[in-house]
C-alpha cells in the first residue's frame, strides 16, 4: 500500500471515528452540564470544601472561582517542582531553576503545556502524576466549564446567575474525563505504551554501547495529555517517542483523542440551546478549517523539489519513518488547530510553507475545533462578531439565539478577539529587539524569525507545542513566555464569562423574517469568512516576515 493511500485511509478512518461520537458524546456532555442531579461522590467533595451543589453563582462570582482555583494550582505545582528532590520517586533528578518552575507550574495550569526541559531528566514520576497529570484533567474541565457559561448565557433569562463553577470542574472532571481516560490508557497499555514505576535501565544496544531508557507511568498520563488538549509529553520528544507513541494505530487514537470532546462540544452547543442545528453550522465550520490544513500541511510536505526530497519521496527531515508524511501532517493539523502542543515530527524541520501553516492554525484562535471547551467559546465569539457584521449590512440590529447583541456585547466580544493578537505581537517585537535574546536563536533571517513568532503564538494562545531552535530556557524567555501563557488563558476568559452574564440577563426576542438564520449555509460561510478576515488576517504581516519570505527565498 502506498503511503499516499494509506494517509487517505487514516484521514477517512478518523473522521469516521469522530462522526460516530459527534452526537451519542455531545449529548452526554449536554446531559451533564443541565442535570440537577449529584452523585454521592460529588456530594460528598461538596460538603468537604463547603460548597452548595444547588447555588448557581453570577458571572462575576463564577469567575472568581475560576482564577482563585488556577491560583492555588500553580501554586500547588510550583511548590511540588520545586520540592520534588526530597519526594518519593523522584529519580535522583536535579532541582529545577525557580524561573523554569514558575513557567512550567503557569503552563500545566493554563492548559498549556509548554515545556523549557526534558520531562524523563527534569520530572520524577511522583511529579508527573500528582503535579502535571492532574492538572491535564483540571485545566481541560475549567475549559469546557468557561464555555458551559456562554451557552447558558444564550439558554437563560433574565437572570444574572451563570452556573456553579465547582460543580461543572466536578462532574466534567469525574463523569467525563476520567471514566474515558481509564478505557483509552488500557487501550494505549495493550499496544506498546509504557506504564511502569520504573527509572532508568541500561541495555546493550547492537553496536555494543550502553544505552540508558527511562519508563515510568506513561500511558495514564499520555491519554489525559490528548483528551484534555493539553500536550506536554512525557519524554522530551513527545509524541514521537516510541514508549509514548509506538504505532501508526496508536498514533491514530491519539489524534481522534485530542480532537474528539472538541468536535463534539458544538452538538452540546446545540443540544442545550435546544437547536441541533445550530450545532452542525459550527462544526461545519470547524470541519472545513480542519480537513483544509491537514491537505494543506500534507501538500506542502509531500512536494520532490530537489534529489533529497525526491528519494525520501518528501520532506522527511525531523519525521518518525513509522508514521511518514501523511500522518505526521494530519497529527500536525489537529495539535495546532486545537491547544494541544503534542507532536509526532518537529515542525522546525518542515517547509517553509508547511511550518507556516502550523503557526497560521494557532493564529486562527485554534477553533477548529480548538481546545475542550475554548475552542467552541472562541467560535462562539466569532459567530457574534459574524451576526453582528451581518446586521450592519442590512442595517439592523443583530440578534443570536434570540438575544440582542449591542455595545455591550460587542465590546467584549472585540477585546476577546485583540487580547491574543496583542500578546503574540508585542511579545515577538520585544524578544526581536533585544539583543541577547536574539542571540538565542539557533537560525538567523526568515526563519529564526519564524521561531520565536511560533514560541509566543504558541505560549499566548496556550497551545504548548515548539517550533525548536530558540533556547527558551533562560529567565527572560521562560517569565515572558509565562506571562503570554496567564494573559492569553485568562484575559479570554474574562471576556467569555462577562458576555455570557451580559446575554443571561437579557429578555430573547422572537424571530423575525428579518432575522439572520444562523444555521444555513449562507451563515457558514459569513463565519468562515469572518475567521480568516478579522482573525487571520491581523497577523499577516508577521507571517510574511517569517515563513512567506523564508518560502519564496
């Protein structure tokens, strides 16, 4: 079978996989998220933290919670990194800097990932599970709590009362990802991940030298690492490893893991606000984005110019032999166009137009379908901004689901969108222009440009994943790269929570025949033009300073 059949094959086979979830796991989601049931368990966390289970909290209160538990979390990882020499199973491993501590505590928390270390000589096992695994289930459920709030903002009236944060990260937490997490790490054991207790093992390698291999309690931790769009790998080479990824079928669970909540939240969306069809014009959306950059990204690294390439039958270079381009593309598409950061192949080693491509997806606000959760509210948010645009046509005022969207509404929905931006921007200009930490760049012109335009996109837009080449590991990089991570998850979320208070207390109003129908395809079209026009075009600039100039060098 040729590797171009088998790439088809894969793509077929997974988008299959996702249609077969979209709507049994978007209802599930629908169904947790409304319930006014408890389980024992929960009701028991309940009464131990002295929370009501039945009190919805105001947007404003909902959002206290949401930055007080992030505080205390990075304060819990920071303090368990930086102890982990005097913890149980921590390997003999050194003490991480303090600086390196604070951005590795700010990336697990934001759901980020972004790691300045190699995990299987920088973390013992006690921390990988008790510090940076339970925040890949935590971090992926306050997302997908923040969105739960948008959607009730469109369900309800006249009212100020948003949700209980600490129910929704529960039962997200306890009847979502856990219960999916324990199935798929069996499935990831039975072929060929890791999951042992055990350190590092010397073997005799068949040239005679002495090889040192690391285990530890991988598979538990690579499943949540997917499922929650989280990214940090275990091993230093991520998913490229053979003990975290060993197989082109454990490579194709992995990809259906880390897009299959995603691609199923806009079925919630449409379950709750009690129109499935509002649900499939967003996935839509996020469908053809999607299936777009994986073509893309497998074009741009399938083309024979020159007799390297032409041998190895496409740009090989910092690719896995066992998964080849097709899968290394379609593995590439789906971590950056969602915030997982988790990697198969080095995207520092692409085409210029294939790298391009991968910070082009995090540009966009990875909403195709981005991060649990973040993905769907940042579409959600654009959808706004389309209706709103569409209003302005036909000069009336713009409604969604039946609320008004006015100054208001729209004034959030525009910082939502210009926070990022300006993180990425202005981090990028300020690491150029000093002097020192240009001097950390491994590469020099376009592409060295391109690496640290990747380091801050990829930190503000809490994706995880690096381009290589910079070395990140300094106290300058790691505090502004920390900073991008808080502002880029947070400042968001602001936005989201107030928008979703805002709608909440308004009265619906019935549709007219004026009203836009936002579930046909003429509003399909509106939003994805609105993606790459209000979003993607604001860093076009960037991009042609980077991979387009490197690319038509």
């Amino acid at each position: 079978m040729g590797s171009t059949l088998a790439g088809w094959l894969q793509a077929l086979a997974l988008v299959g996989a996702l249609a077969l979830c979209y709507r049994p796991l978007g209802d599930y989601i629908a169904k947790l998220l409304t319930t006014a049931k408890h389980l024992r368990v929960e009701r028991g966390l309940y009464k131990l933290v002295g929370v009501d289970g039945d009190a919805d909290q105001r947007w404003s209160v909902y959002l206290r919670s949401v930055l007080a538990f992030s505080a205390v979390s990075v304060l819990f990882l920071y303090g368990l990194i930086r102890l982990q020499t005097h913890l149980l199973l921590n390997l003999g491993v050194p003490e991480m800097e303090a600086h390196q501590s604070w951005n590795t505590a700010i990336s697990f928390v934001t759901n980020t990932n972004w790691q300045s270390y190699s995990g299987e000589s920088a973390m013992g096992h006690l921390v990988q599970m008790a510090g940076l695994a339970v925040q890949n289930f935590v971090s992926a459920a306050v997302g997908i709590a923040v969105v739960a709030t948008l959607i009730r903002g469109f369900t309800r009236n006249k009212t100020d009362r948003v949700g209980n944060f600490w129910v929704d990260l529960t039962r997200i937490s306890l009847r979502l990802l856990l219960p999916i997490s324990i199935v798929f790490a069996l499935v990831l054991v039975a072929n060929g991940v890791v999951q042992n207790f055990h350190g590092f093992h010397d073997i005799a390698t068949l040239g005679g030298d002495t090889q040192s291999l690391p285990g530890g309690p991988v598979a538990s931790q690579e499943v949540i690492k997917e499922l929650g769009t989280n990214g940090g790998g275990f091993f230093n080479a991520n998913s490229a490893h053979p003990f975290e990824n060993p197989t082109g079928f454990t490579n194709l669970l992995e990809i259906f893991l880390l897009l299959v909540i995603s691609f199923s939240l806009p079925r919630t969306f449409g379950k709750m606000v009690g129109d499935n069809r509002q649900g499939y014009a967003i996935v839509a959306v996020m469908a053809m984005f999607w299936v777009a950059s994986a073509a893309l990204i497998t074009f741009a690294e399938s083309q024979h110019s020159g007799s390297a390439l032409q041998a190895a039958g496409g740009a090989m270079e910092g690719k896995e032999q066992r998964f080849g381009i097709a899968a290394s593309g379609l593995f590439a598409a789906s971590t950056t166009l969602t915030s997982t950061g988790a990697v198969n192949s080095f995207h520092d080693s692409y085409t210029p137009f294939g790298g391009g491509l991968t910070i082009f997806n995090m540009m966009l606000g990875e909403i195709a379908p981005g991060g649990t959760g973040s993905g769907l509210y940042g579409m959600l948010v654009l959808a706004i901004v389309a209706v709103f645009v569409a209003g302005l046509m036909v000069g009336r005022t713009p409604e969604y689901l039946g609320k008004k969207l006015g100054g208001r509404e729209m004034k959030f929905a525009s910082l939502y969108i210009l926070t990022t931006p300006a993180i990425v921007l202005i981090g990028t200009g300020v690491a150029i222009a000093l002097p020192g930490e240009r001097a950390g760049m491994l590469n020099s012109g376009a592409h060295g440009f391109s690496e640290v335009l990747y380091a801050f996109t990829s930190a503000a837009n809490n994706n995880g994943s690096a381009f290589g080449g910079i070395t990140a590991n300094t106290p300058w990089y790691d505090t502004a790269l920390g900073l991008a991570m808080v502002f880029g998850r947070f400042l968001p979320m602001v936005f989201v929570l107030a928008l979703a208070g805002s709608l909440a207390q308004q009265q619906p109003v019935p549709a007219s025949a004026g009203t836009l129908p936002t579930h046909k395809p003429l509003f399909v079209g509106l939003l994805s033009g609105v993606v790459l026009i209000v979003v993607g075009l604001t860093y076009f600039p960037a991009l042609a300073l980077g991979p387009i100039a490197e690319g038509l060098h």
